[in-house]
C-alpha cells in the first residue's frame, strides 16, 4: 500500500462505489490490456506542475489572482490540428491579458484541452427512427456517427486520447516557451474573423496602453523585461472515466501521495458528484487541485460535507468550487450554499461557469445560449460574492477561437437564424471568439462597476 494522507483510499478504492456514466465495454480482456498498457506509459503532466497550479489557486482564492477557465466543451481527435490549437490559446491569451489589465492581477490559465474527451450524458441511450443505439460518450468512448459499429464503446480509444492529449500539451508548451505569449507582439494573436468584432477597439485600446507602459518601464530599465515571453498553461478535464484516470495515477518519488498525471486540475462535474459515489471517492485521495461542479438542487448540507471529504485538512488550493445556476436561479441559489461553505471554515476557490446553467433548446432542436443570460448569471455572481463577503475568484467559459455561431447574442446579436451557419458543436454550445473576448472585457467593466 502506497502512503496517503486519506485514509482507507487507493487508486483503485472507488470500483467499491457506484461508477455512474462509465461506458459498458463489450470485451472486458480488451480494455483490461489497454488500461495495463496505459498504466506503463509516461505520465502526461508532472507533480511539480501540479503544484505550482495548486499554489497559484490558492492565492485566487485569496483574491491575489484570479482563474480563467476555458476551452471546448468536448474535444474531438480530428481537431488536434495545429490551426485549431493556436486559435484556443489565441482567445485564451486575448481574454488573459484583458483581465490582468482590467482586475491589476495575474490570471491564472487554465485550459479545458489535452484530456477533455469524455461527456456525461442525460441517457445512456438514444433512439432514431426506430433505432436505438448507445449515447455517444466522447471521442475517448465511441464516435458520434449514428451506427452500431461507431456506438459501440471502444477501449483502443482510450490509447488515442492518451497520444492526442499529449500531442496537444507538446504543442501548447511549445508555444507556451517559445515567445508565442510575448505581450511586446500580441498581434501573434490575430484572429481574422475577431479583428471585426465591435469590442475590437477596446481590445486595442489595452494593447495600446501595455505597449506604452513596457516601452517605459524598459526604458528606465535599460533593457529588456525578462519573462513575458512564456505564460503558464495548465490543463483540465472532467475526471470522467475512471479507470482511465486510474490508469495514469502514480507515485512520486519523494512525496507523498499520488498524483493523477493526466492533467493537472481534474473536476467533478455535476451528475457525478454523489457524496457516497465513486468519482468522489476517487478525487478525495489524489494530490491535484480538484475542481467541483456545482449547481440547482445541491442541498447546503450536502455541499458541507463534500467540501469536507475532498478537502478534509483545508489545504490551500486544494478545492475549487464551480458554481452553474442560471441567471434566473443564482440569486436565490447561491447564497445558501457560500453560507455553508463560510460555515466549514474551509478556504475554497469560488469560480463561476455561466454556460451550463443557461442553456436551452431551439425550435429547429439546436441547443444554444444567450450571451445576456451569460453575462447576467456572471455579474450576480460578483454582486452576491461581494454582499457576501466572499471572493469570486475565477471564471469557467466552454468557448472556442473558432468563427461558429453556437451562442446567440453578443455585439454581432446573433440571432437564432444565425446558428445554422457556422453550427459544429456534437454536445453544447460555445463561445466563439468573438463573443468571449467580448466577456472579458464585460468582466472587467462589471469590475470596476463595483470598485467605485
């Protein structure tokens, strides 16, 4: 037994629990081979990045940074392309600096990419003309083409979203290291579509008043600034499939505990957050940040004793909490809940998703949302954590640095006959880049709404 600061836990310890929204393989001896092949392959991430994204929330959580969370809502394999990753970090670079302006903070960048590949689903099942067939799952379980053979969950996919994740966090620490970041050329961050937006002037506007700012600081200086050109990127996904996340949980020589090593901010998202449940149990030993969806329907007791399972020592950084109401439920929902939290005496992350809260269904049967419930949800957010006294300290956003047309609204005001156009999604809408760059600089307007 490896030595673990959470007692009666192993890697293995939750398949004791109920495992809900697990794939049903139709060859166990198939996926046993490729879980044992994973579990010898190198890891994806290290304990040291782990733990500098763990001090970097805790000091988010304390209001000295602040968590941009971003990115697809499920990858697809097809789209580890370099075009489409260079776009992600484009708007996530874009959306960073605007708020380190803007809140006269470090932001911490926190990608939903290299691992993203499982969704939960509201059925297991889905039918089509007759036919029923299994949900797909994520690129990781099975494909999304309506067919037997394409449903059919398949444990060699789990191989590909091991090599397709690390493909993606080669190339993002590449870029990342090699002066992509680098604030003296931000129009290395071009986004031709973007450059038309309303908000671009804004955008500028910022750039502009960096530049200046650098031009003098190194002027008095005498030389250059050292450091800005790289930035950290760490990534995250939904601790989802679980004996893939098993699979890549380790040991490090010279600390204690174990690590899973597949990324370095898991979550648990929120229809598998039961407290007796099995992806709770597995979260509650691992060393990493973890991330908790929650929403509509949490009892303030229940949320209490979750926050006491995964984090039981009130480590620092330990524990994110990732709120996901609705514009029209957050006011009355929320409060509740950040009174049970103050009542653990447990220090947590707050962080905002206004995305899954607000989604809805179009007559044509398009999901979709609204940029004003988005921003709406976000900004009462700021106000009840402010009346509160408690510290909004990050943002959850499923976007992308793509021209779709998933989200109404915005400056463009997108309507729903827009959609149609530039409609890719296989699971929920997102942000385009346009729309997201557009909600930075919206938060930071709310920001400054309420300094004064």
């Amino acid at each position: 037994m490896v030595a673990t600061d959470a007692p009666g836990w192993s890697p293995a310890s939750w398949q004791a629990r109920e495992a809900l929204q697990q794939p049903e393989y139709p060859d166990p001896d198939a996926l046993e081979a490729v879980l044992a092949e994973l579990a010898t392959l190198p890891p994806l991430v290290t304990s040291w990045e782990v733990e500098t994204l763990r001090a970097q929330l805790a000091e988010a959580a304390c209001g000295r940074r602040f968590l941009l969370q971003g990115g697809d809502c499920a990858e697809r394999f097809a789209e580890c392309r370099a075009d489409v990753l260079t776009n992600r970090l484009k708007i996530l670079l874009k959306m960073s600096v605007v708020l380190i302006y803007g809140l006269k903070k470090p932001v911490v960048r926190v990608g939903r990419f290299a691992g993203q590949y499982a969704k939960p689903r509201s059925a297991p099942m889905e039918t089509r003309d007759g036919v029923t067939l299994p949900s797909y799952r994520g690129d990781n379980i099975n494909a999304p083409a309506f067919s037997a053979a394409a449903r059919t969950p398949d444990p060699r996919r789990l191989l590909q979203a091991y090599s397709y994740s690390a493909m993606t966090l080669n190339f993002v620490r590449a870029l990342a290291d090699g002066g992509f970041a680098d604030l003296h050329h931000p129009e290395y961050w071009n986004l031709d579509f973007a450059e038309q937006s309303p908000m671009i002037g804004e955008y500028l506007a910022i750039i502009t008043a960096i530049n200046e700012a650098l031009h003098f600081a190194e002027t008095v200086s005498e030389g250059p600034i050292l450091g800005l050109g790289q930035v950290d990127f760490f990534t995250s996904h939904e601790a989802l499939h679980l004996q893939y996340e098993q699979a890549l949980t380790r040991t490090i020589p010279q600390r204690l505990g174990l690590y899973n090593l597949s990324t370095h901010f898991p979550w648990i998202g929120k229809r598998t957050a039961d407290l007796e449940g099995a992806h709770v149990e597995y979260a509650r030993g691992i060393r990493n940040p973890i991330g908790l969806k929650v929403g509509p329907g949490l009892p303030p007791s229940d949320l209490a004793r979750l926050v006491n399972v995964l984090d039981p020592e009130n480590e620092p950084g330990r524990l994110t909490l990732i709120t996901r109401f609705g514009a029209e439920r957050i006011e009355a929902d929320l409060p509740p809940l950040l009174r049970a939290v103050e009542a653990t005496g447990k220090t947590v992350l707050w962080c905002c998703d206004p995305m899954h809260g607000n989604t809805e269904v179009t007559e044509t049967g398009l999901k979709t949302r609204r940029f004003d419930n988005i921003l709406a949800e976000l900004e009462q957010a700021f106000e009840i954590h402010a009346a509160m006294g408690t510290i909004l300290g990050g943002v959850h956003f499923e976007l992308t640095g793509e021209d779709v047309t998933e989200c109404m609204g915005g400056a463009r005001d997108l309507t729903e006959s827009d959609l149609e156009r530039a409609y890719h999604t296989l699971v929920d809408p997102r942000l385009n880049a346009e729309q997201a760059l557009e909600m930075a600089l919206r938060i930071v307007r709310k920001y400054k709404r309420m300094e004064r």
